[in-house]
C-alpha cells in the first residue's frame, strides 16, 4: 500500500475543493472517482489536469467491477465517499436517483471496500479508511430554541435526500459494528463557497442578482441554516482522516446561524456595494416570496464541539468574510458560470421556479 486515496465525486462542489486542496497540500495521488452527473464538472479541475498526482476516472460508484479494479490496481490507503445527489428540491421531483446513488452506490462501495480491506495485512490493514461524508440533515429539523445536532441526537430525516443519506449512514454504520471495517463518518451542516453548482441558494442569488432577476425565497424565508465556509469542511475531513477514532461520527459546522433572508440580504448587500446598476437597483428589491418547498426543514444548527475538543479541529472563517469571498469568486469566474448555465441548467430553472412563482 502507498499513499494513495481514492476519493469519489470529486468532480462536485465539496469534492473538487477536496481535491484541489489535497493536491496542493500533499505530495500524495488522489484517484477521482466521479459520474460527472449533471452536478459534476470536470472545469472545476482543469488546474491540476495535467498533474501527474491526479487520475480522473469517469465512473458510477454503483460499478462494482469498476470499483474493484481501481482498489486493485492503485491499492489506497483511504477511499472518501463525496459522491452523492445532493439536492433537496431534486429528490423531491425525482428520489429514485437518490436511492440508486446516495443508498446503493454507497452500498456497493462498502462491498468493495470490505474485500480489499480484507485482503490488506499488518500495518496496511490497520491503517485503512473508509470516510463518508455525510450531513446533518439526517438528524431532521429544530424548534427555534432546541439545542444544536450532537452525534447523538436521534435521526428523524424529513426529505427523500436526507432519508437516502441517513440510509447510507446507516450502512457504513454497519459494516463497522459487523465486519470491522474501518469507517469514519462526518455530518456536516450547510457549506457555502468557490465552485457550488448555481441551483442552491447561495450561488442561486449571487447569479439572478447580479443579473437583475427575481430572487426566490421558499415560504417566509426565516428557515435557518448553520453556514460553513467550503475550506473549512474540507480541513475537518482532512483532521478526521488523520486524528478520527475508527468507527465513530462527528459532527462539523461553523456556528453560523441564519436566516435565508439573512443571507439572501448579505449577498444583496455586497453586490451592490460591488457592482452597482442603475438599471437594477437596490437587489433588496428582487426578493420574492415563493411557494415553500414541501416538508421545508425549519432550522439546523451543529454542536461541533466533539470534533474541536477530540481532534482540535476549528472553522478559519465567518460568514461575514466567506460570503464576501464567496461572492468574489463568481464575480471573477464569470467564464465558469456562462460554462455551467447549460439547456440543462435552465430546464431545471424553470421545472422547480415556474410553478413557485405563482404563488
Ligand atoms: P454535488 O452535487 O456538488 O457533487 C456531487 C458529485 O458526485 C458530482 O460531481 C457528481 O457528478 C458525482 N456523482 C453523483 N452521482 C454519482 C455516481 N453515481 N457515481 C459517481 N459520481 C457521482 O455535491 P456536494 O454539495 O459537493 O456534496 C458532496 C457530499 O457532501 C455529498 O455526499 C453531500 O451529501 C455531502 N454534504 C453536502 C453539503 C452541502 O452543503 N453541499 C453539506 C453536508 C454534506
Ligand atoms: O445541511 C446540509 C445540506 O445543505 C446538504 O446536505 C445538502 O446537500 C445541501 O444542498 C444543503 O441543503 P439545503 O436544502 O439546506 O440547501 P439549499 O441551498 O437548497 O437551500 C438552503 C435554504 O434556502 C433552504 O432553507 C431552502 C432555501 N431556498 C433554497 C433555494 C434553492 C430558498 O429559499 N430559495 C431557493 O431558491
């Protein structure tokens, strides 16, 4: 066994930041696993193409032979599971991809896992990882005034997504307590920042604001989600690979609470101040209340303090600052953004926001 890791859907939001960042950190090879789905895009690489350390694999984690192989021939020493449909309002229009992805996808990595887990030795087999990324949506929703997620609150998942994730957490779970396997498993809550495919809220409104268009906010726009800057996500993976006790969960977030209409005002608020338009004025007034989404999760907030008292990890950045950076980042990526606003980008535009407009 080498240094190598394999690390699925690294061609996504969290993944390619993972990705890029391991790249330069590290003088180790990742092999990137990824379906280059719909959320996928291989622009988000294009700085470390060339580099030797990075091997781009077209593929479906629910391949097993596929899977099998690249245990074989690149003989890792961790494998961390990014991939996944990701989207709420999507498992909602379309949960079968979810369960095919997020639940039997994970299955079958584990499957494979376990058999070139099995056949490690010595140092090889106690060294081994298997880290899946995961979410705090499976823990299910607050009331205004209960105490954050901890990794041993109950899990209550209230969408087809976070019911596939719970489902695939609940398999790596079991594969520990069964077989041994050695698993990690980190539930994050709402990331934010370069690279995040422009259907979730976030980038969402960084782009029709800019743009002059409406912004959509879902009900009354005070559900609450805890924010965390992407880097910072991806610095607590790198901490429980290396520090994380075999077999447990933790919790990561970054203690920053808001309200949508919060954030959606932050963004307003910089665009403004950044690219300001006579044409379009204040961005405030695009703000337009739409038809909530079904089963809208109320509030998350993440009690971080396992992974901050038992492996010293902490966020670097606050909101205010991320979303600054945040906002920069699409300003100066412009081509990015043309690139990803695809025919498949605007269909999904108008299935989920033309019948919401017309509350
Ligand atoms: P994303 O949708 O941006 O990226 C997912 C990636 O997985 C894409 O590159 C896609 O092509 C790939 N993929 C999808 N199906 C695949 C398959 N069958 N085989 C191989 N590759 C496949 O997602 P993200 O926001 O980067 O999330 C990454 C992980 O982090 C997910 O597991 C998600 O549940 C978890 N997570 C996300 C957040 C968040 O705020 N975005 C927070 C906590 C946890
Ligand atoms: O909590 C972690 C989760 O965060 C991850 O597991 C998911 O993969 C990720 O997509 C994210 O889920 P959310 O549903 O919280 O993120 P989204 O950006 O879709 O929505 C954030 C909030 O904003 C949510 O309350 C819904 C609302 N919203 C979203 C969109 C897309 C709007 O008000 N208007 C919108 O147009």
């Amino acid at each position: 066994m080498n240094d190598t890791v394999i690390v699925t859907g690294g061609a996504g939001f969290i993944g390619s930041n993972f990705v890029l960042e391991w790249i330069s950190q590290t003088g180790s090879k990742v092999v990137n696993l990824d379906l280059l789905t719909y959320a996928g895009n291989h622009e988000n690489l294009l700085s470390i193409e060339k580099d030797p350390r990075h091997v781009f694999v077209k593929g479906d984690i629910g391949d097993r032979k596929l899977i099998a192989g690249l245990f074989a021939e690149h003989q890792p020493r961790a494998i961390l599971h990014f991939a996944a449909e990701s989207h709420v309002d999507r498992s909602i229009e379309g949960p079968e991809a979810f369960v095919k992805t997020n639940v039997l996808g994970t299955f079958a990595l584990l499957e494979e896992a376990k058999a070139y887990w099995n056949g490690l030795t010595g140092k090889d087999k106690q060294d081994f990882r298997f880290l899946h990324v995961s979410t705090d949506e499976v823990y299910g929703t607050l009331g205004p005034d209960d105490p954050a997620f901890s990794e041993t609150t109950p899990y209550t998942p209230n969408s087809p997504y976070s019911a596939s994730k719970a489902g695939s957490d609940h398999l790596v779970r079991a594969y520990f307590h069964t077989y041994g396997l050695p698993v990690l498993t980190t539930n994050c809550s709402n990331n934010y920042g370069p690279y995040q495919f422009p259907e979730k809220l976030i980038p969402l409104v960084i782009l029709n604001a800019l743009e002059g268009k409406s912004l959509p906010v879902y009900g009354d726009g005070l559900n609450v989600r805890d924010w965390l800057f992407v880097k910072d996500h991806c610095s607590a993976i790198r901490t429980v690979l290396e520090k994380g006790k075999v077999g447990e969960t933790y919790n990561v977030g970054g203690s920053s609470e808001r309200k949508n209409i919060e954030v959606v005002h932050a963004i307003c608020d910089i665009l403004d101040e950044q690219r300001p338009s006579d044409k379009i004025g204040s961005r405030r007034s695009l703000i337009t209340y739409v038809k909530d989404r079904p089963g809208h999760d109320r509030r998350y907030a993440i009690n971080a303090t396992k992974i901050r008292e038992e492996l010293g990890w902490q966020p670097t950045q606050v909101f205010e600052g991320g979303i600054r950076e945040t906002v920069q980042w699409y300003l100066d990526n412009m081509q990015w953004v043309e690139n990803v606003k695809s025919g498949a980008y605007q269909q999904w535009i108008d299935l989920n926001y033309s019948e919401r407009l017309a509350k």
